[in-house]
C-alpha cells in the first residue's frame, strides 16, 4: 500500500464511524505561544479538549504535518540516528470531545490495524498507564491481546502536549519487525532499539495541566496519533521509515544533487529529512533568522547543508531538493506547490549565506580537533564557531557527536560572557545571541536580548 493509499484508507475508515475529516492546520499554533510547533494531530483542537470552544462535530479525523525539532517533544538529535523518527512527519488520528472514550477508542483502533490494514495480532504489542485497569481489561478480555505481548508502564503511558495544557494516560501500540533488529520490547531495557516500533498512541484525555496544577476535563475525550511513515514501513516490508514510497525519490535527489554514492550513508537521510522540516515551515510562514522559530529554521537548514557539504556538495544543493518534494507531496498539500518558487528563493538565500563560513569553519574545527588530547571540544572553539562561522552550537555539537566528542558547554558559556562584556565596554549594541540551550551532558546556557515576550516563551522552548 502506498503511503498515501494508507493516509486515505484511514481518513475513510474513521468518516465511516462518523468523524468529521478536518484539514492538517499549520506548523505554527495559531493560538498558543507556549508551544514552538504544532507536534500532534491534537494541537488544533487544544480549546476543544478544554471546554474553550465548540465545533459543529463532536468528533473528528485528521493527517497533521508536524514538526519535533524543539520543545517537549525534539527528535532533532534522533534523526539519522533511529530508525523511526524525523523533524517533520505526518500524524493520522482520531478524536472524541466528550463524545466516545476508551472503549470505542480502543476498539476502532484495533480494526483498523486487524481488519482494514490486516496486521497480525502475534506481531502487535500493547501497554497502558500503570494505573489503568480499565483500560488493561478492554484490550484484555475484549479484543483478546495476549498478555504475553501487554502490558503496564509508568511516564511512556502518560502524555503531555507541552508542561502546561490537556494530557492524560495513554495506549501504545507496538509492532514487532523480527529478531533480525536490536531492541526489547516495551518495558524492557532495551526497549529504545528499533525491533518494537511505537506506531499508535491513544491518549485518554482527561486532565488539564497548568502553572498552578492539575485539573479534569470538561468532558473525558479522546486523541490518538499514528506516524503515517511508521505504519507505511510496516504496510510496505520495510524497517525504516527511510525505505517508504515517499522517502525513494528524495533520497536520490540528494545522492545526485550531493554527487554521494554510498546510499547508506545517514547523512543522506539527515538531509532527506531536512528538507521536509525546513520546505513545511516555510510553507507556514517561517523565514530563517536568529530568534525562537526562526533560530530552529536556521538550525535545521544548516545541518542539511552541512551533511550535504560531507556528501560532497560544493555548491549550493538544498534548494533544489524542494522540487522533487514538490512532486512526492504537492498532491497532498497544495500550499507546497503554490509557493515551490518561494521556498527555493528563501533556501538559497540561506545556502549562500553560510557558504561564505562554512568551509572556513570546518577548517578551523578540524584543525582545532586535530589539537585535541581528549574528547572534549574546548568552549572557546564552540563559542568561535558560533559568533564568527555562524555554527549554530546544536549543530558543532552534530559534527563533534559523529566524532565521538562532546562540547565544553562551561567554557562555550564563559566565552560567551567574556564578549559580552567586551560588547558592553565598547558601548556598542548587544549581540542578537538569545537562545536559550540544553544538551545532554552538558551545562546550560541562557542567553540575553529578547525582543518580545512570545521570542522568550519560545527561546525557553528551544532546547
Ligand atoms: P517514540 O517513543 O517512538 O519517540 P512518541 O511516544 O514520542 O514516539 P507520540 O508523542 O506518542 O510519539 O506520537 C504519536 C505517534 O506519532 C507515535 O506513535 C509515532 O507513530 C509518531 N511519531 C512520534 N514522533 C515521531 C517522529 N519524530 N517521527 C515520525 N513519527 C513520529
Ligand atoms: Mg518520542
Ligand atoms: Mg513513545
Ligand atoms: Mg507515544
């Protein structure tokens, strides 16, 4: 079945159990400054779920674009890594606003997956909250799961849009792709491998979170999200999402536009994946720059044209990439065709930009690495790379992860501080570096001048 077979068999399966079938909104939140993306299907109904607003249906289907590059939810550092994830991918669901709730939620799901897309039972796993019975015995004594393939997990089991807004325990369905892949199943310890891949959450939305606590519903709903790419590996015999229908042409656009050869090669992925993050965002009104939205665009551009430029690009590649993606999803998103030329402008644009550092900063990078005695890559070089080579730090952070380095994030921070001072002491203006970021195993570091409240909202979300 090809992925968009897939797409419209499920948008069909659910109108046949009277949803209303409502268009992907866009990747900016229309209504909510707290969160940097639209990362669920449920994102555009947020006031639905909180008793805010009133729609003329009580329940409704969806394919939303999303982006987790940021936020709650970053798969920025995933990509090229797992299997299973991307900056931008698409998510099938369904909802109840105070209409039907576990029962019906489970049980459309499961034949969906049993009946319509006809998967196995034996190759289907399943948890719940920890504390949800109710839910156990549905999937139990109900559908028939076996409990050897069930059961009950703690934080996986309860999501969360964002730290404030409706959450709630929830179900996830795995697929098993066979021993041949690395991973346990989910529970165990090794259950962040790629053999179970989550493709379905339902959340049980019942609560809604904020600054002073938690609270119920209006009325107990339901949302639930499958990764169109994840179920398309499944349906086409595929393991990666990389192998599906949509991802073919694009991967050898990027082989031929890059002159790479070795189609393994993650950087072929990186990229492949890139360019639907940056195309989308785009598309919804986002220009590269150096503040919250904007930062992540920019972020994400320059690690595609930094994994193109190791696959051996040497000139200007990334923009041309936005027609063959024109090809694979104009259909489905018309907006994309319509503004093909733009979004090839923008892109450009920010390709010659950082061609003018990016091979001095790898020189220097190199060189620096050259220099080292140990693995960790000194703050001075990091902060260097940044202010002078325009490397935002996520992405010297990319480059050095592939070495098996890690960055002085302290030091990045001191040299930091030390040009501010020097900034301050010329009595020149402060420097536009207002990010705000958190990496693993490493130090954090805040910075300064933002200029509106929403910029600092979304600088905070920026990780
Ligand atoms: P995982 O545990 O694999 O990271 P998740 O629990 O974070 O997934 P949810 O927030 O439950 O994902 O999102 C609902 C569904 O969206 C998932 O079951 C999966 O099919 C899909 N999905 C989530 N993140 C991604 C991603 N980065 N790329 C592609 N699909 C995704
Ligand atoms: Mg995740
Ligand atoms: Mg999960
Ligand atoms: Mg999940």
């Amino acid at each position: 079945m090809k992925s968009t077979e897939i797409r419209e068999a499920f948008l069909k399966f659910y109108e046949s159990k009277g949803h209303q079938r409502v268009a992907s909104s866009s990747l900016v939140p229309g209504n909510d400054p707290t969160l940097l993306f639209t990362n669920a299907g449920m994102v555009q109904f947020k006031d639905v779920f909180l008793g805010q607003e009133s729609r003329p249906y009580k329940t409704a289907t969806s394919s939303q674009r999303c982006v987790r590059a940021g936020g709650k939810h970053n798969d920025l550092e995933n990509v090229g890594y797992t299997a299973r994830h991307h900056t931008f991918f698409e998510m099938l669901g369904n909802f109840s606003f105070g209409d039907y709730f576990k029962r019906e939620a489970i049980k459309y799901a499961w034949e969906f997956l049993t009946e319509v897309l006809q998967l196995p039972e034996e190759k289907l796993w399943v948890t719940v909250h920890i504390s949800d019975q109710e839910a156990e015995d549905i999937w139990l004594k109900e559908m028939g799961v076996s409990a050897e393939r069930f059961s009950r997990l703690d934080e996986d089991n309860f999501w969360q849009m964002g730290d404030t807004g409706p959450c709630g325990p929830s179900s996830e369905i795995f697929y098993d792709h066979g021993e041949d892949v690395f991973g346990g199943p989910p529970g165990s310890p090794n259950d962040d491998g790629d053999r179970y891949i989550e493709i379905w959450n339902l959340v049980f939305m019942q609560y809604e979170r904020s600054a002073s606590g938690q609270a119920e519903l209006p009325n107990p709903s339901i949302d639930t999200g499958m990764g169109l790419e994840r179920i398309a590996a499944i349906m086409q015999g595929v393991h990666t999402n990389y192998e599906i229908d949509m991802f073919q042409a694009l991967l050898q656009a990027v082989a031929k536009e890059t002159g790479a050869t070795d189609m393994e090669d993650k950087s072929l992925r990186v990229v492949a994946d890139h360019i639907r993050s940056c195309a989308f965002l785009i598309v919804d009104g986002i220009l590269p720059g150096n503040e919250g939205r904007a930062y992540v665009l920019r972020r994400i551009m320059r690690r595609a044209i930094r994994h193109g430029n190791k696959l051996g690009a040497s000139s200007a590649f990334f923009y041309k990439l936005v027609a063959t993606l024109v090809k694979e999803m104009g259909d489905a998103y018309p907006e994309l065709v319509e503004q093909q030329a733009q979004i090839e402008k923008i892109i450009l644009a920010e390709e010659q930009q950082f061609a003018k550092t990016l091979e001095n900063g790898m020189a220097i990078l190199n060189a620096a690495i050259d220099d080292l005695q140990d693995n960790v890559l000194p703050g001075d070089v990091v902060f260097k790379l940044y202010d002078t080579y325009g490397f935002p730090v996520d992405l010297t952070n990319d480059i050095a992860r592939e070495r098996e380095l890690v960055l002085d994030m302290e030091g990045y921070e001191l040299a930091m501080q030390a040009q501010r001072q020097r900034s301050k002491g010329a009595g020149s203006f402060e420097l536009d570096y207002n990010q705000s970021f958190k990496m693993e195993g490493s130090t954090e570091f805040t910075g300064h001048t933002d200029s509106t409240a929403e910029a600092k909202v979304v600088a905070l979300l920026v990780e």
